[in-house]
C-alpha cells in the first residue's frame, strides 16, 4: 500500500468534513444568536444594569435604594419562588419604575427541561410576577445563561419572551469579589448599549459599588435604562 496517498486521501477527507461541520455550526449558532439579546450599538450613551436571581428580603430594597438616590433604572430577573417569598421589593421596584423580567420559577437550568416542565417555570414565575405587579414581564433570562435551541423557540414563539443575556461586563459578582473589584472593572470596561449583569441575591458587595458606579458613570454621560427601553430606542 502507498502510505503517503492515503494518509494524503485520508487528511484531505477529514479537512473537508472539519469545513462542512464548521459551516453548519456557524449556520446553527447564527441562526440561534438571532433571538438572543447579548448587547447592541447605542449612540445615546444608555446602558442597563440587570439583577438576577432575587428579590432579597434586604438586599433588594437596598439596591432600590441607590437606584433611587440616582434617579437610576434597572432590570431585575426575578425567581418566582423568591417574589412569593417576599414580594414587597418586586412590588415597589415596579412602582418605581424597574422592569421585571421572568428568570423561571426555581431557577433550575433549562436546557435540561422537558417542554411542559420549561412551560410550568416560565408561567410559573409570570403568574406570580403579574399577581403581584400587574405587569407581565416581555423578558426572559434563562438561570446560568444555558439554553438550546428548543428552548430559544418555545420561549420566543410560544411565550412571546425577548431572551436576554449580558454584554461582555460580568463582574461575576455571585463570587464576592470585593466592592473596588466590581466597580472598576465596569467603570473601566462598560460602552454604550451595555447590559450589565449583576445579582441581588447574597451579594452585599453589589450594593456597595452601586454607590460608585452609578455616579460615576452618569458623569461620563451614561444614563441607566431598563432592557426594554434600551432594546426600544435600538429599533427605532
């Protein structure tokens, strides 16, 4: 046998087969990205800072708080059991003009859930977010970012969600780093038309950035909306 032709033969079979599967997941992946918010361009220098995970039975009206002190607005992606548990922080962060959005009802990872069980999370936390606040929420974060395709379309198709993910500025705050930690990688790395991930959930140190980072920015000429109105002045 000729050694050299096959492994010739061989390779050039392999390369081919390496750009036809690099095609279709290229295609999958595009196709997939299309209904997932991750950031976008903004030249009116807007941003939002999203908090998942919560309402916290402190931590929350905390946040609240700063948010008010700065006429600031955010996101909060709420776990349903959480807003059952204590609701008074979801109540008056719709009050005060913070958009809820629907983070499933016990934050399980959803891209190891049957149909029907993503269908019970999603109106799950829908139903008890919109008891409390009258509001139903138009986004969705899925719990650790995991998702599939399924998912993608049962949630934008069948449950009328815009997904929503986050920009590259994840402090991964969940880890407590410390407070300068937080604030200046964001301050140091965040651009117009950003979504910021943040939790208020077990994150004390959350808290106390927002005191430097709202500011500060706002002196740079950012405003802090919510994903709605940011997604909004996107497609206008």
């Amino acid at each position: 046998m000729n050694y050299k032709k096959y492994f010739k033969k061989v390779s050039v079979i392999v390369l081919l087969f390496f750009l036809t599967s690099t095609s279709l997941i290229m295609s999958y992946n595009k196709g997939d990205e299309n209904k997932i918010i991750k950031e976008n361009s903004n030249e009116n220098m807007e941003i939002a800072i999203t908090f998942d995970d919560g309402p916290h039975p402190k931590e929350t009206a905390k946040i609240l708080d700063v948010l008010k002190k700065y006429d600031a607005k955010a996101t909060f992606f709420v776990v349903g059991k959480h807003v059952k548990w204590y609701p008074d922080s979801v109540i008056r962060a719709s009050k005060e003009g913070h958009e809820i959005g629907n983070h499933t009802y016990t934050h399980p990872d959803i891209s190891t859930l049957s149909e029907e069980q993503l269908k019970t999370e999603i109106k799950d936390c829908e139903n008890i977010i919109m008891e409390k606040t009258g509001q139903k929420p138009k986004v969705f974060r899925p719990p650790f970012g995991n998702y599939n395709k399924r998912c993608l379309e049962e949630l934008s198709k069948d449950l009328g969600y815009t997904v929503v993910l986050w920009s590259g500025v994840d402090v991964r705050d969940w880890q407590n780093p410390s407070s300068n930690q937080i604030s200046n990688k964001i301050i140091n790395n965040v651009k117009p038309g950003d979504i910021i991930l943040l939790h208020d959930y077990g994150t004390e140190n959350t808290i106390k950035a927002l005191d430097t980072i709202i500011p500060s920015l706002q002196q740079k000429g950012y405003k802090f909306v919510t994903v709605s109105e940011l997604l909004d002045k996107k497609n206008r």
